[in-house]
C-alpha cells in the first residue's frame, strides 16, 4: 500500500513556513540537462534528444523554464511516495522507478509545476537527491545537474 504526502507550496514568504517551503527552497535553481536516456517509444529521436544536453531547466519562485516552453508564477506542489518494491505490485508509469531508473531510492519525491491561473499541472519532476533532478519528455528521461541558484 502507498500512501502519498502531498503538500501546495505557495509563495509565502520562507521564514514563515519552515518544512514545506524548505524543501523547494533548497531546490529553486538553475539545473543543465547533463544526460538523456531512452525509456520508450516517442516522436523525438536519439540526435534530437542529446540537442537537449546542456540546457538550462530553471526552477525558480516566480518563473519556470522546462525543456520546451517556459510560465510565470508558476505553484510548485511537492509529494513524497514510499516506495518499496513489491511482488507482483505495478506502480505507476509516472514514475522513473517504473522504467528501472534511480529504483534504489527510499521515496519518490515529485514537484508538480502547476499554473497558477488555471491550477492545472504543466509538469513535474522528480528529485533525486541534493544536486539531481529528472523530468521525462517524449520516450526521454532527462537528467539534470543543480548549476546555481536563482
């Protein structure tokens, strides 16, 4: 059985909220996408995905850039999902555990990036841990490096 911790993160001021807001304050920064790596069918081939490394993936308070298109004021919603392998048990194809990457992991910690007008998720991704995250694009897992901080 999972059970999934979720919490909206709006934009109050840091101080006021310590354990929620921490942990995307850790995470607001500019990443560069060092790696892609097939994990199914998809429109973008192999040359098209590398075109990809080396870009810059910023996830900062007040505007988000991902792969492909860019929103401002953007709601960053955080989840924690145990993860524990089970038998016979078929998790989520959302997830890059799924597909056998970083499956070694305790948890899967998930950023929903969510517009702010419409409240609808534009994407996530995953953390992987203090310097690494990944988002998957059209049969791609994209890997990416913290860089500096907004």
């Amino acid at each position: 059985m999972k059970i999934k911790f979720t919490i909206l993160l709006f934009l109050f001021p840091l101080s006021v909220i310590s354990s929620p807001m921490d942990v995307m304050n850790r995470f607001y920064g500019n990443y560069k996408v060092v790696d892609a790596q097939r994990y199914s069918g998809g429109l973008t081939s192999d040359a098209d995905s590398k075109l990809k490394i080396g870009m810059i993936y910023s996830v900062c308070p007040n505007a988000f850039k991902g792969l492909s298109s860019s929103l401002y004021q953007p709601l960053y919603k955080y989840s924690s999902i145990p993860y524990v392998f089970e038998d016979g048990v078929v998790e989520s194809k959302n997830y890059s555990t799924y597909y056998g990457f970083y499956d070694d992991r305790k948890s899967i910690d998930v950023v929903s990036v969510v517009d702010s007008k419409s409240k609808d998720i534009y994407t996530f991704f995953e953390i992987i841990d203090s310097d690494t995250i990944l988002t998957s694009f059209d049969g791609f897992i994209y890997i990416m490096k913290f860089e500096v901080k907004c």
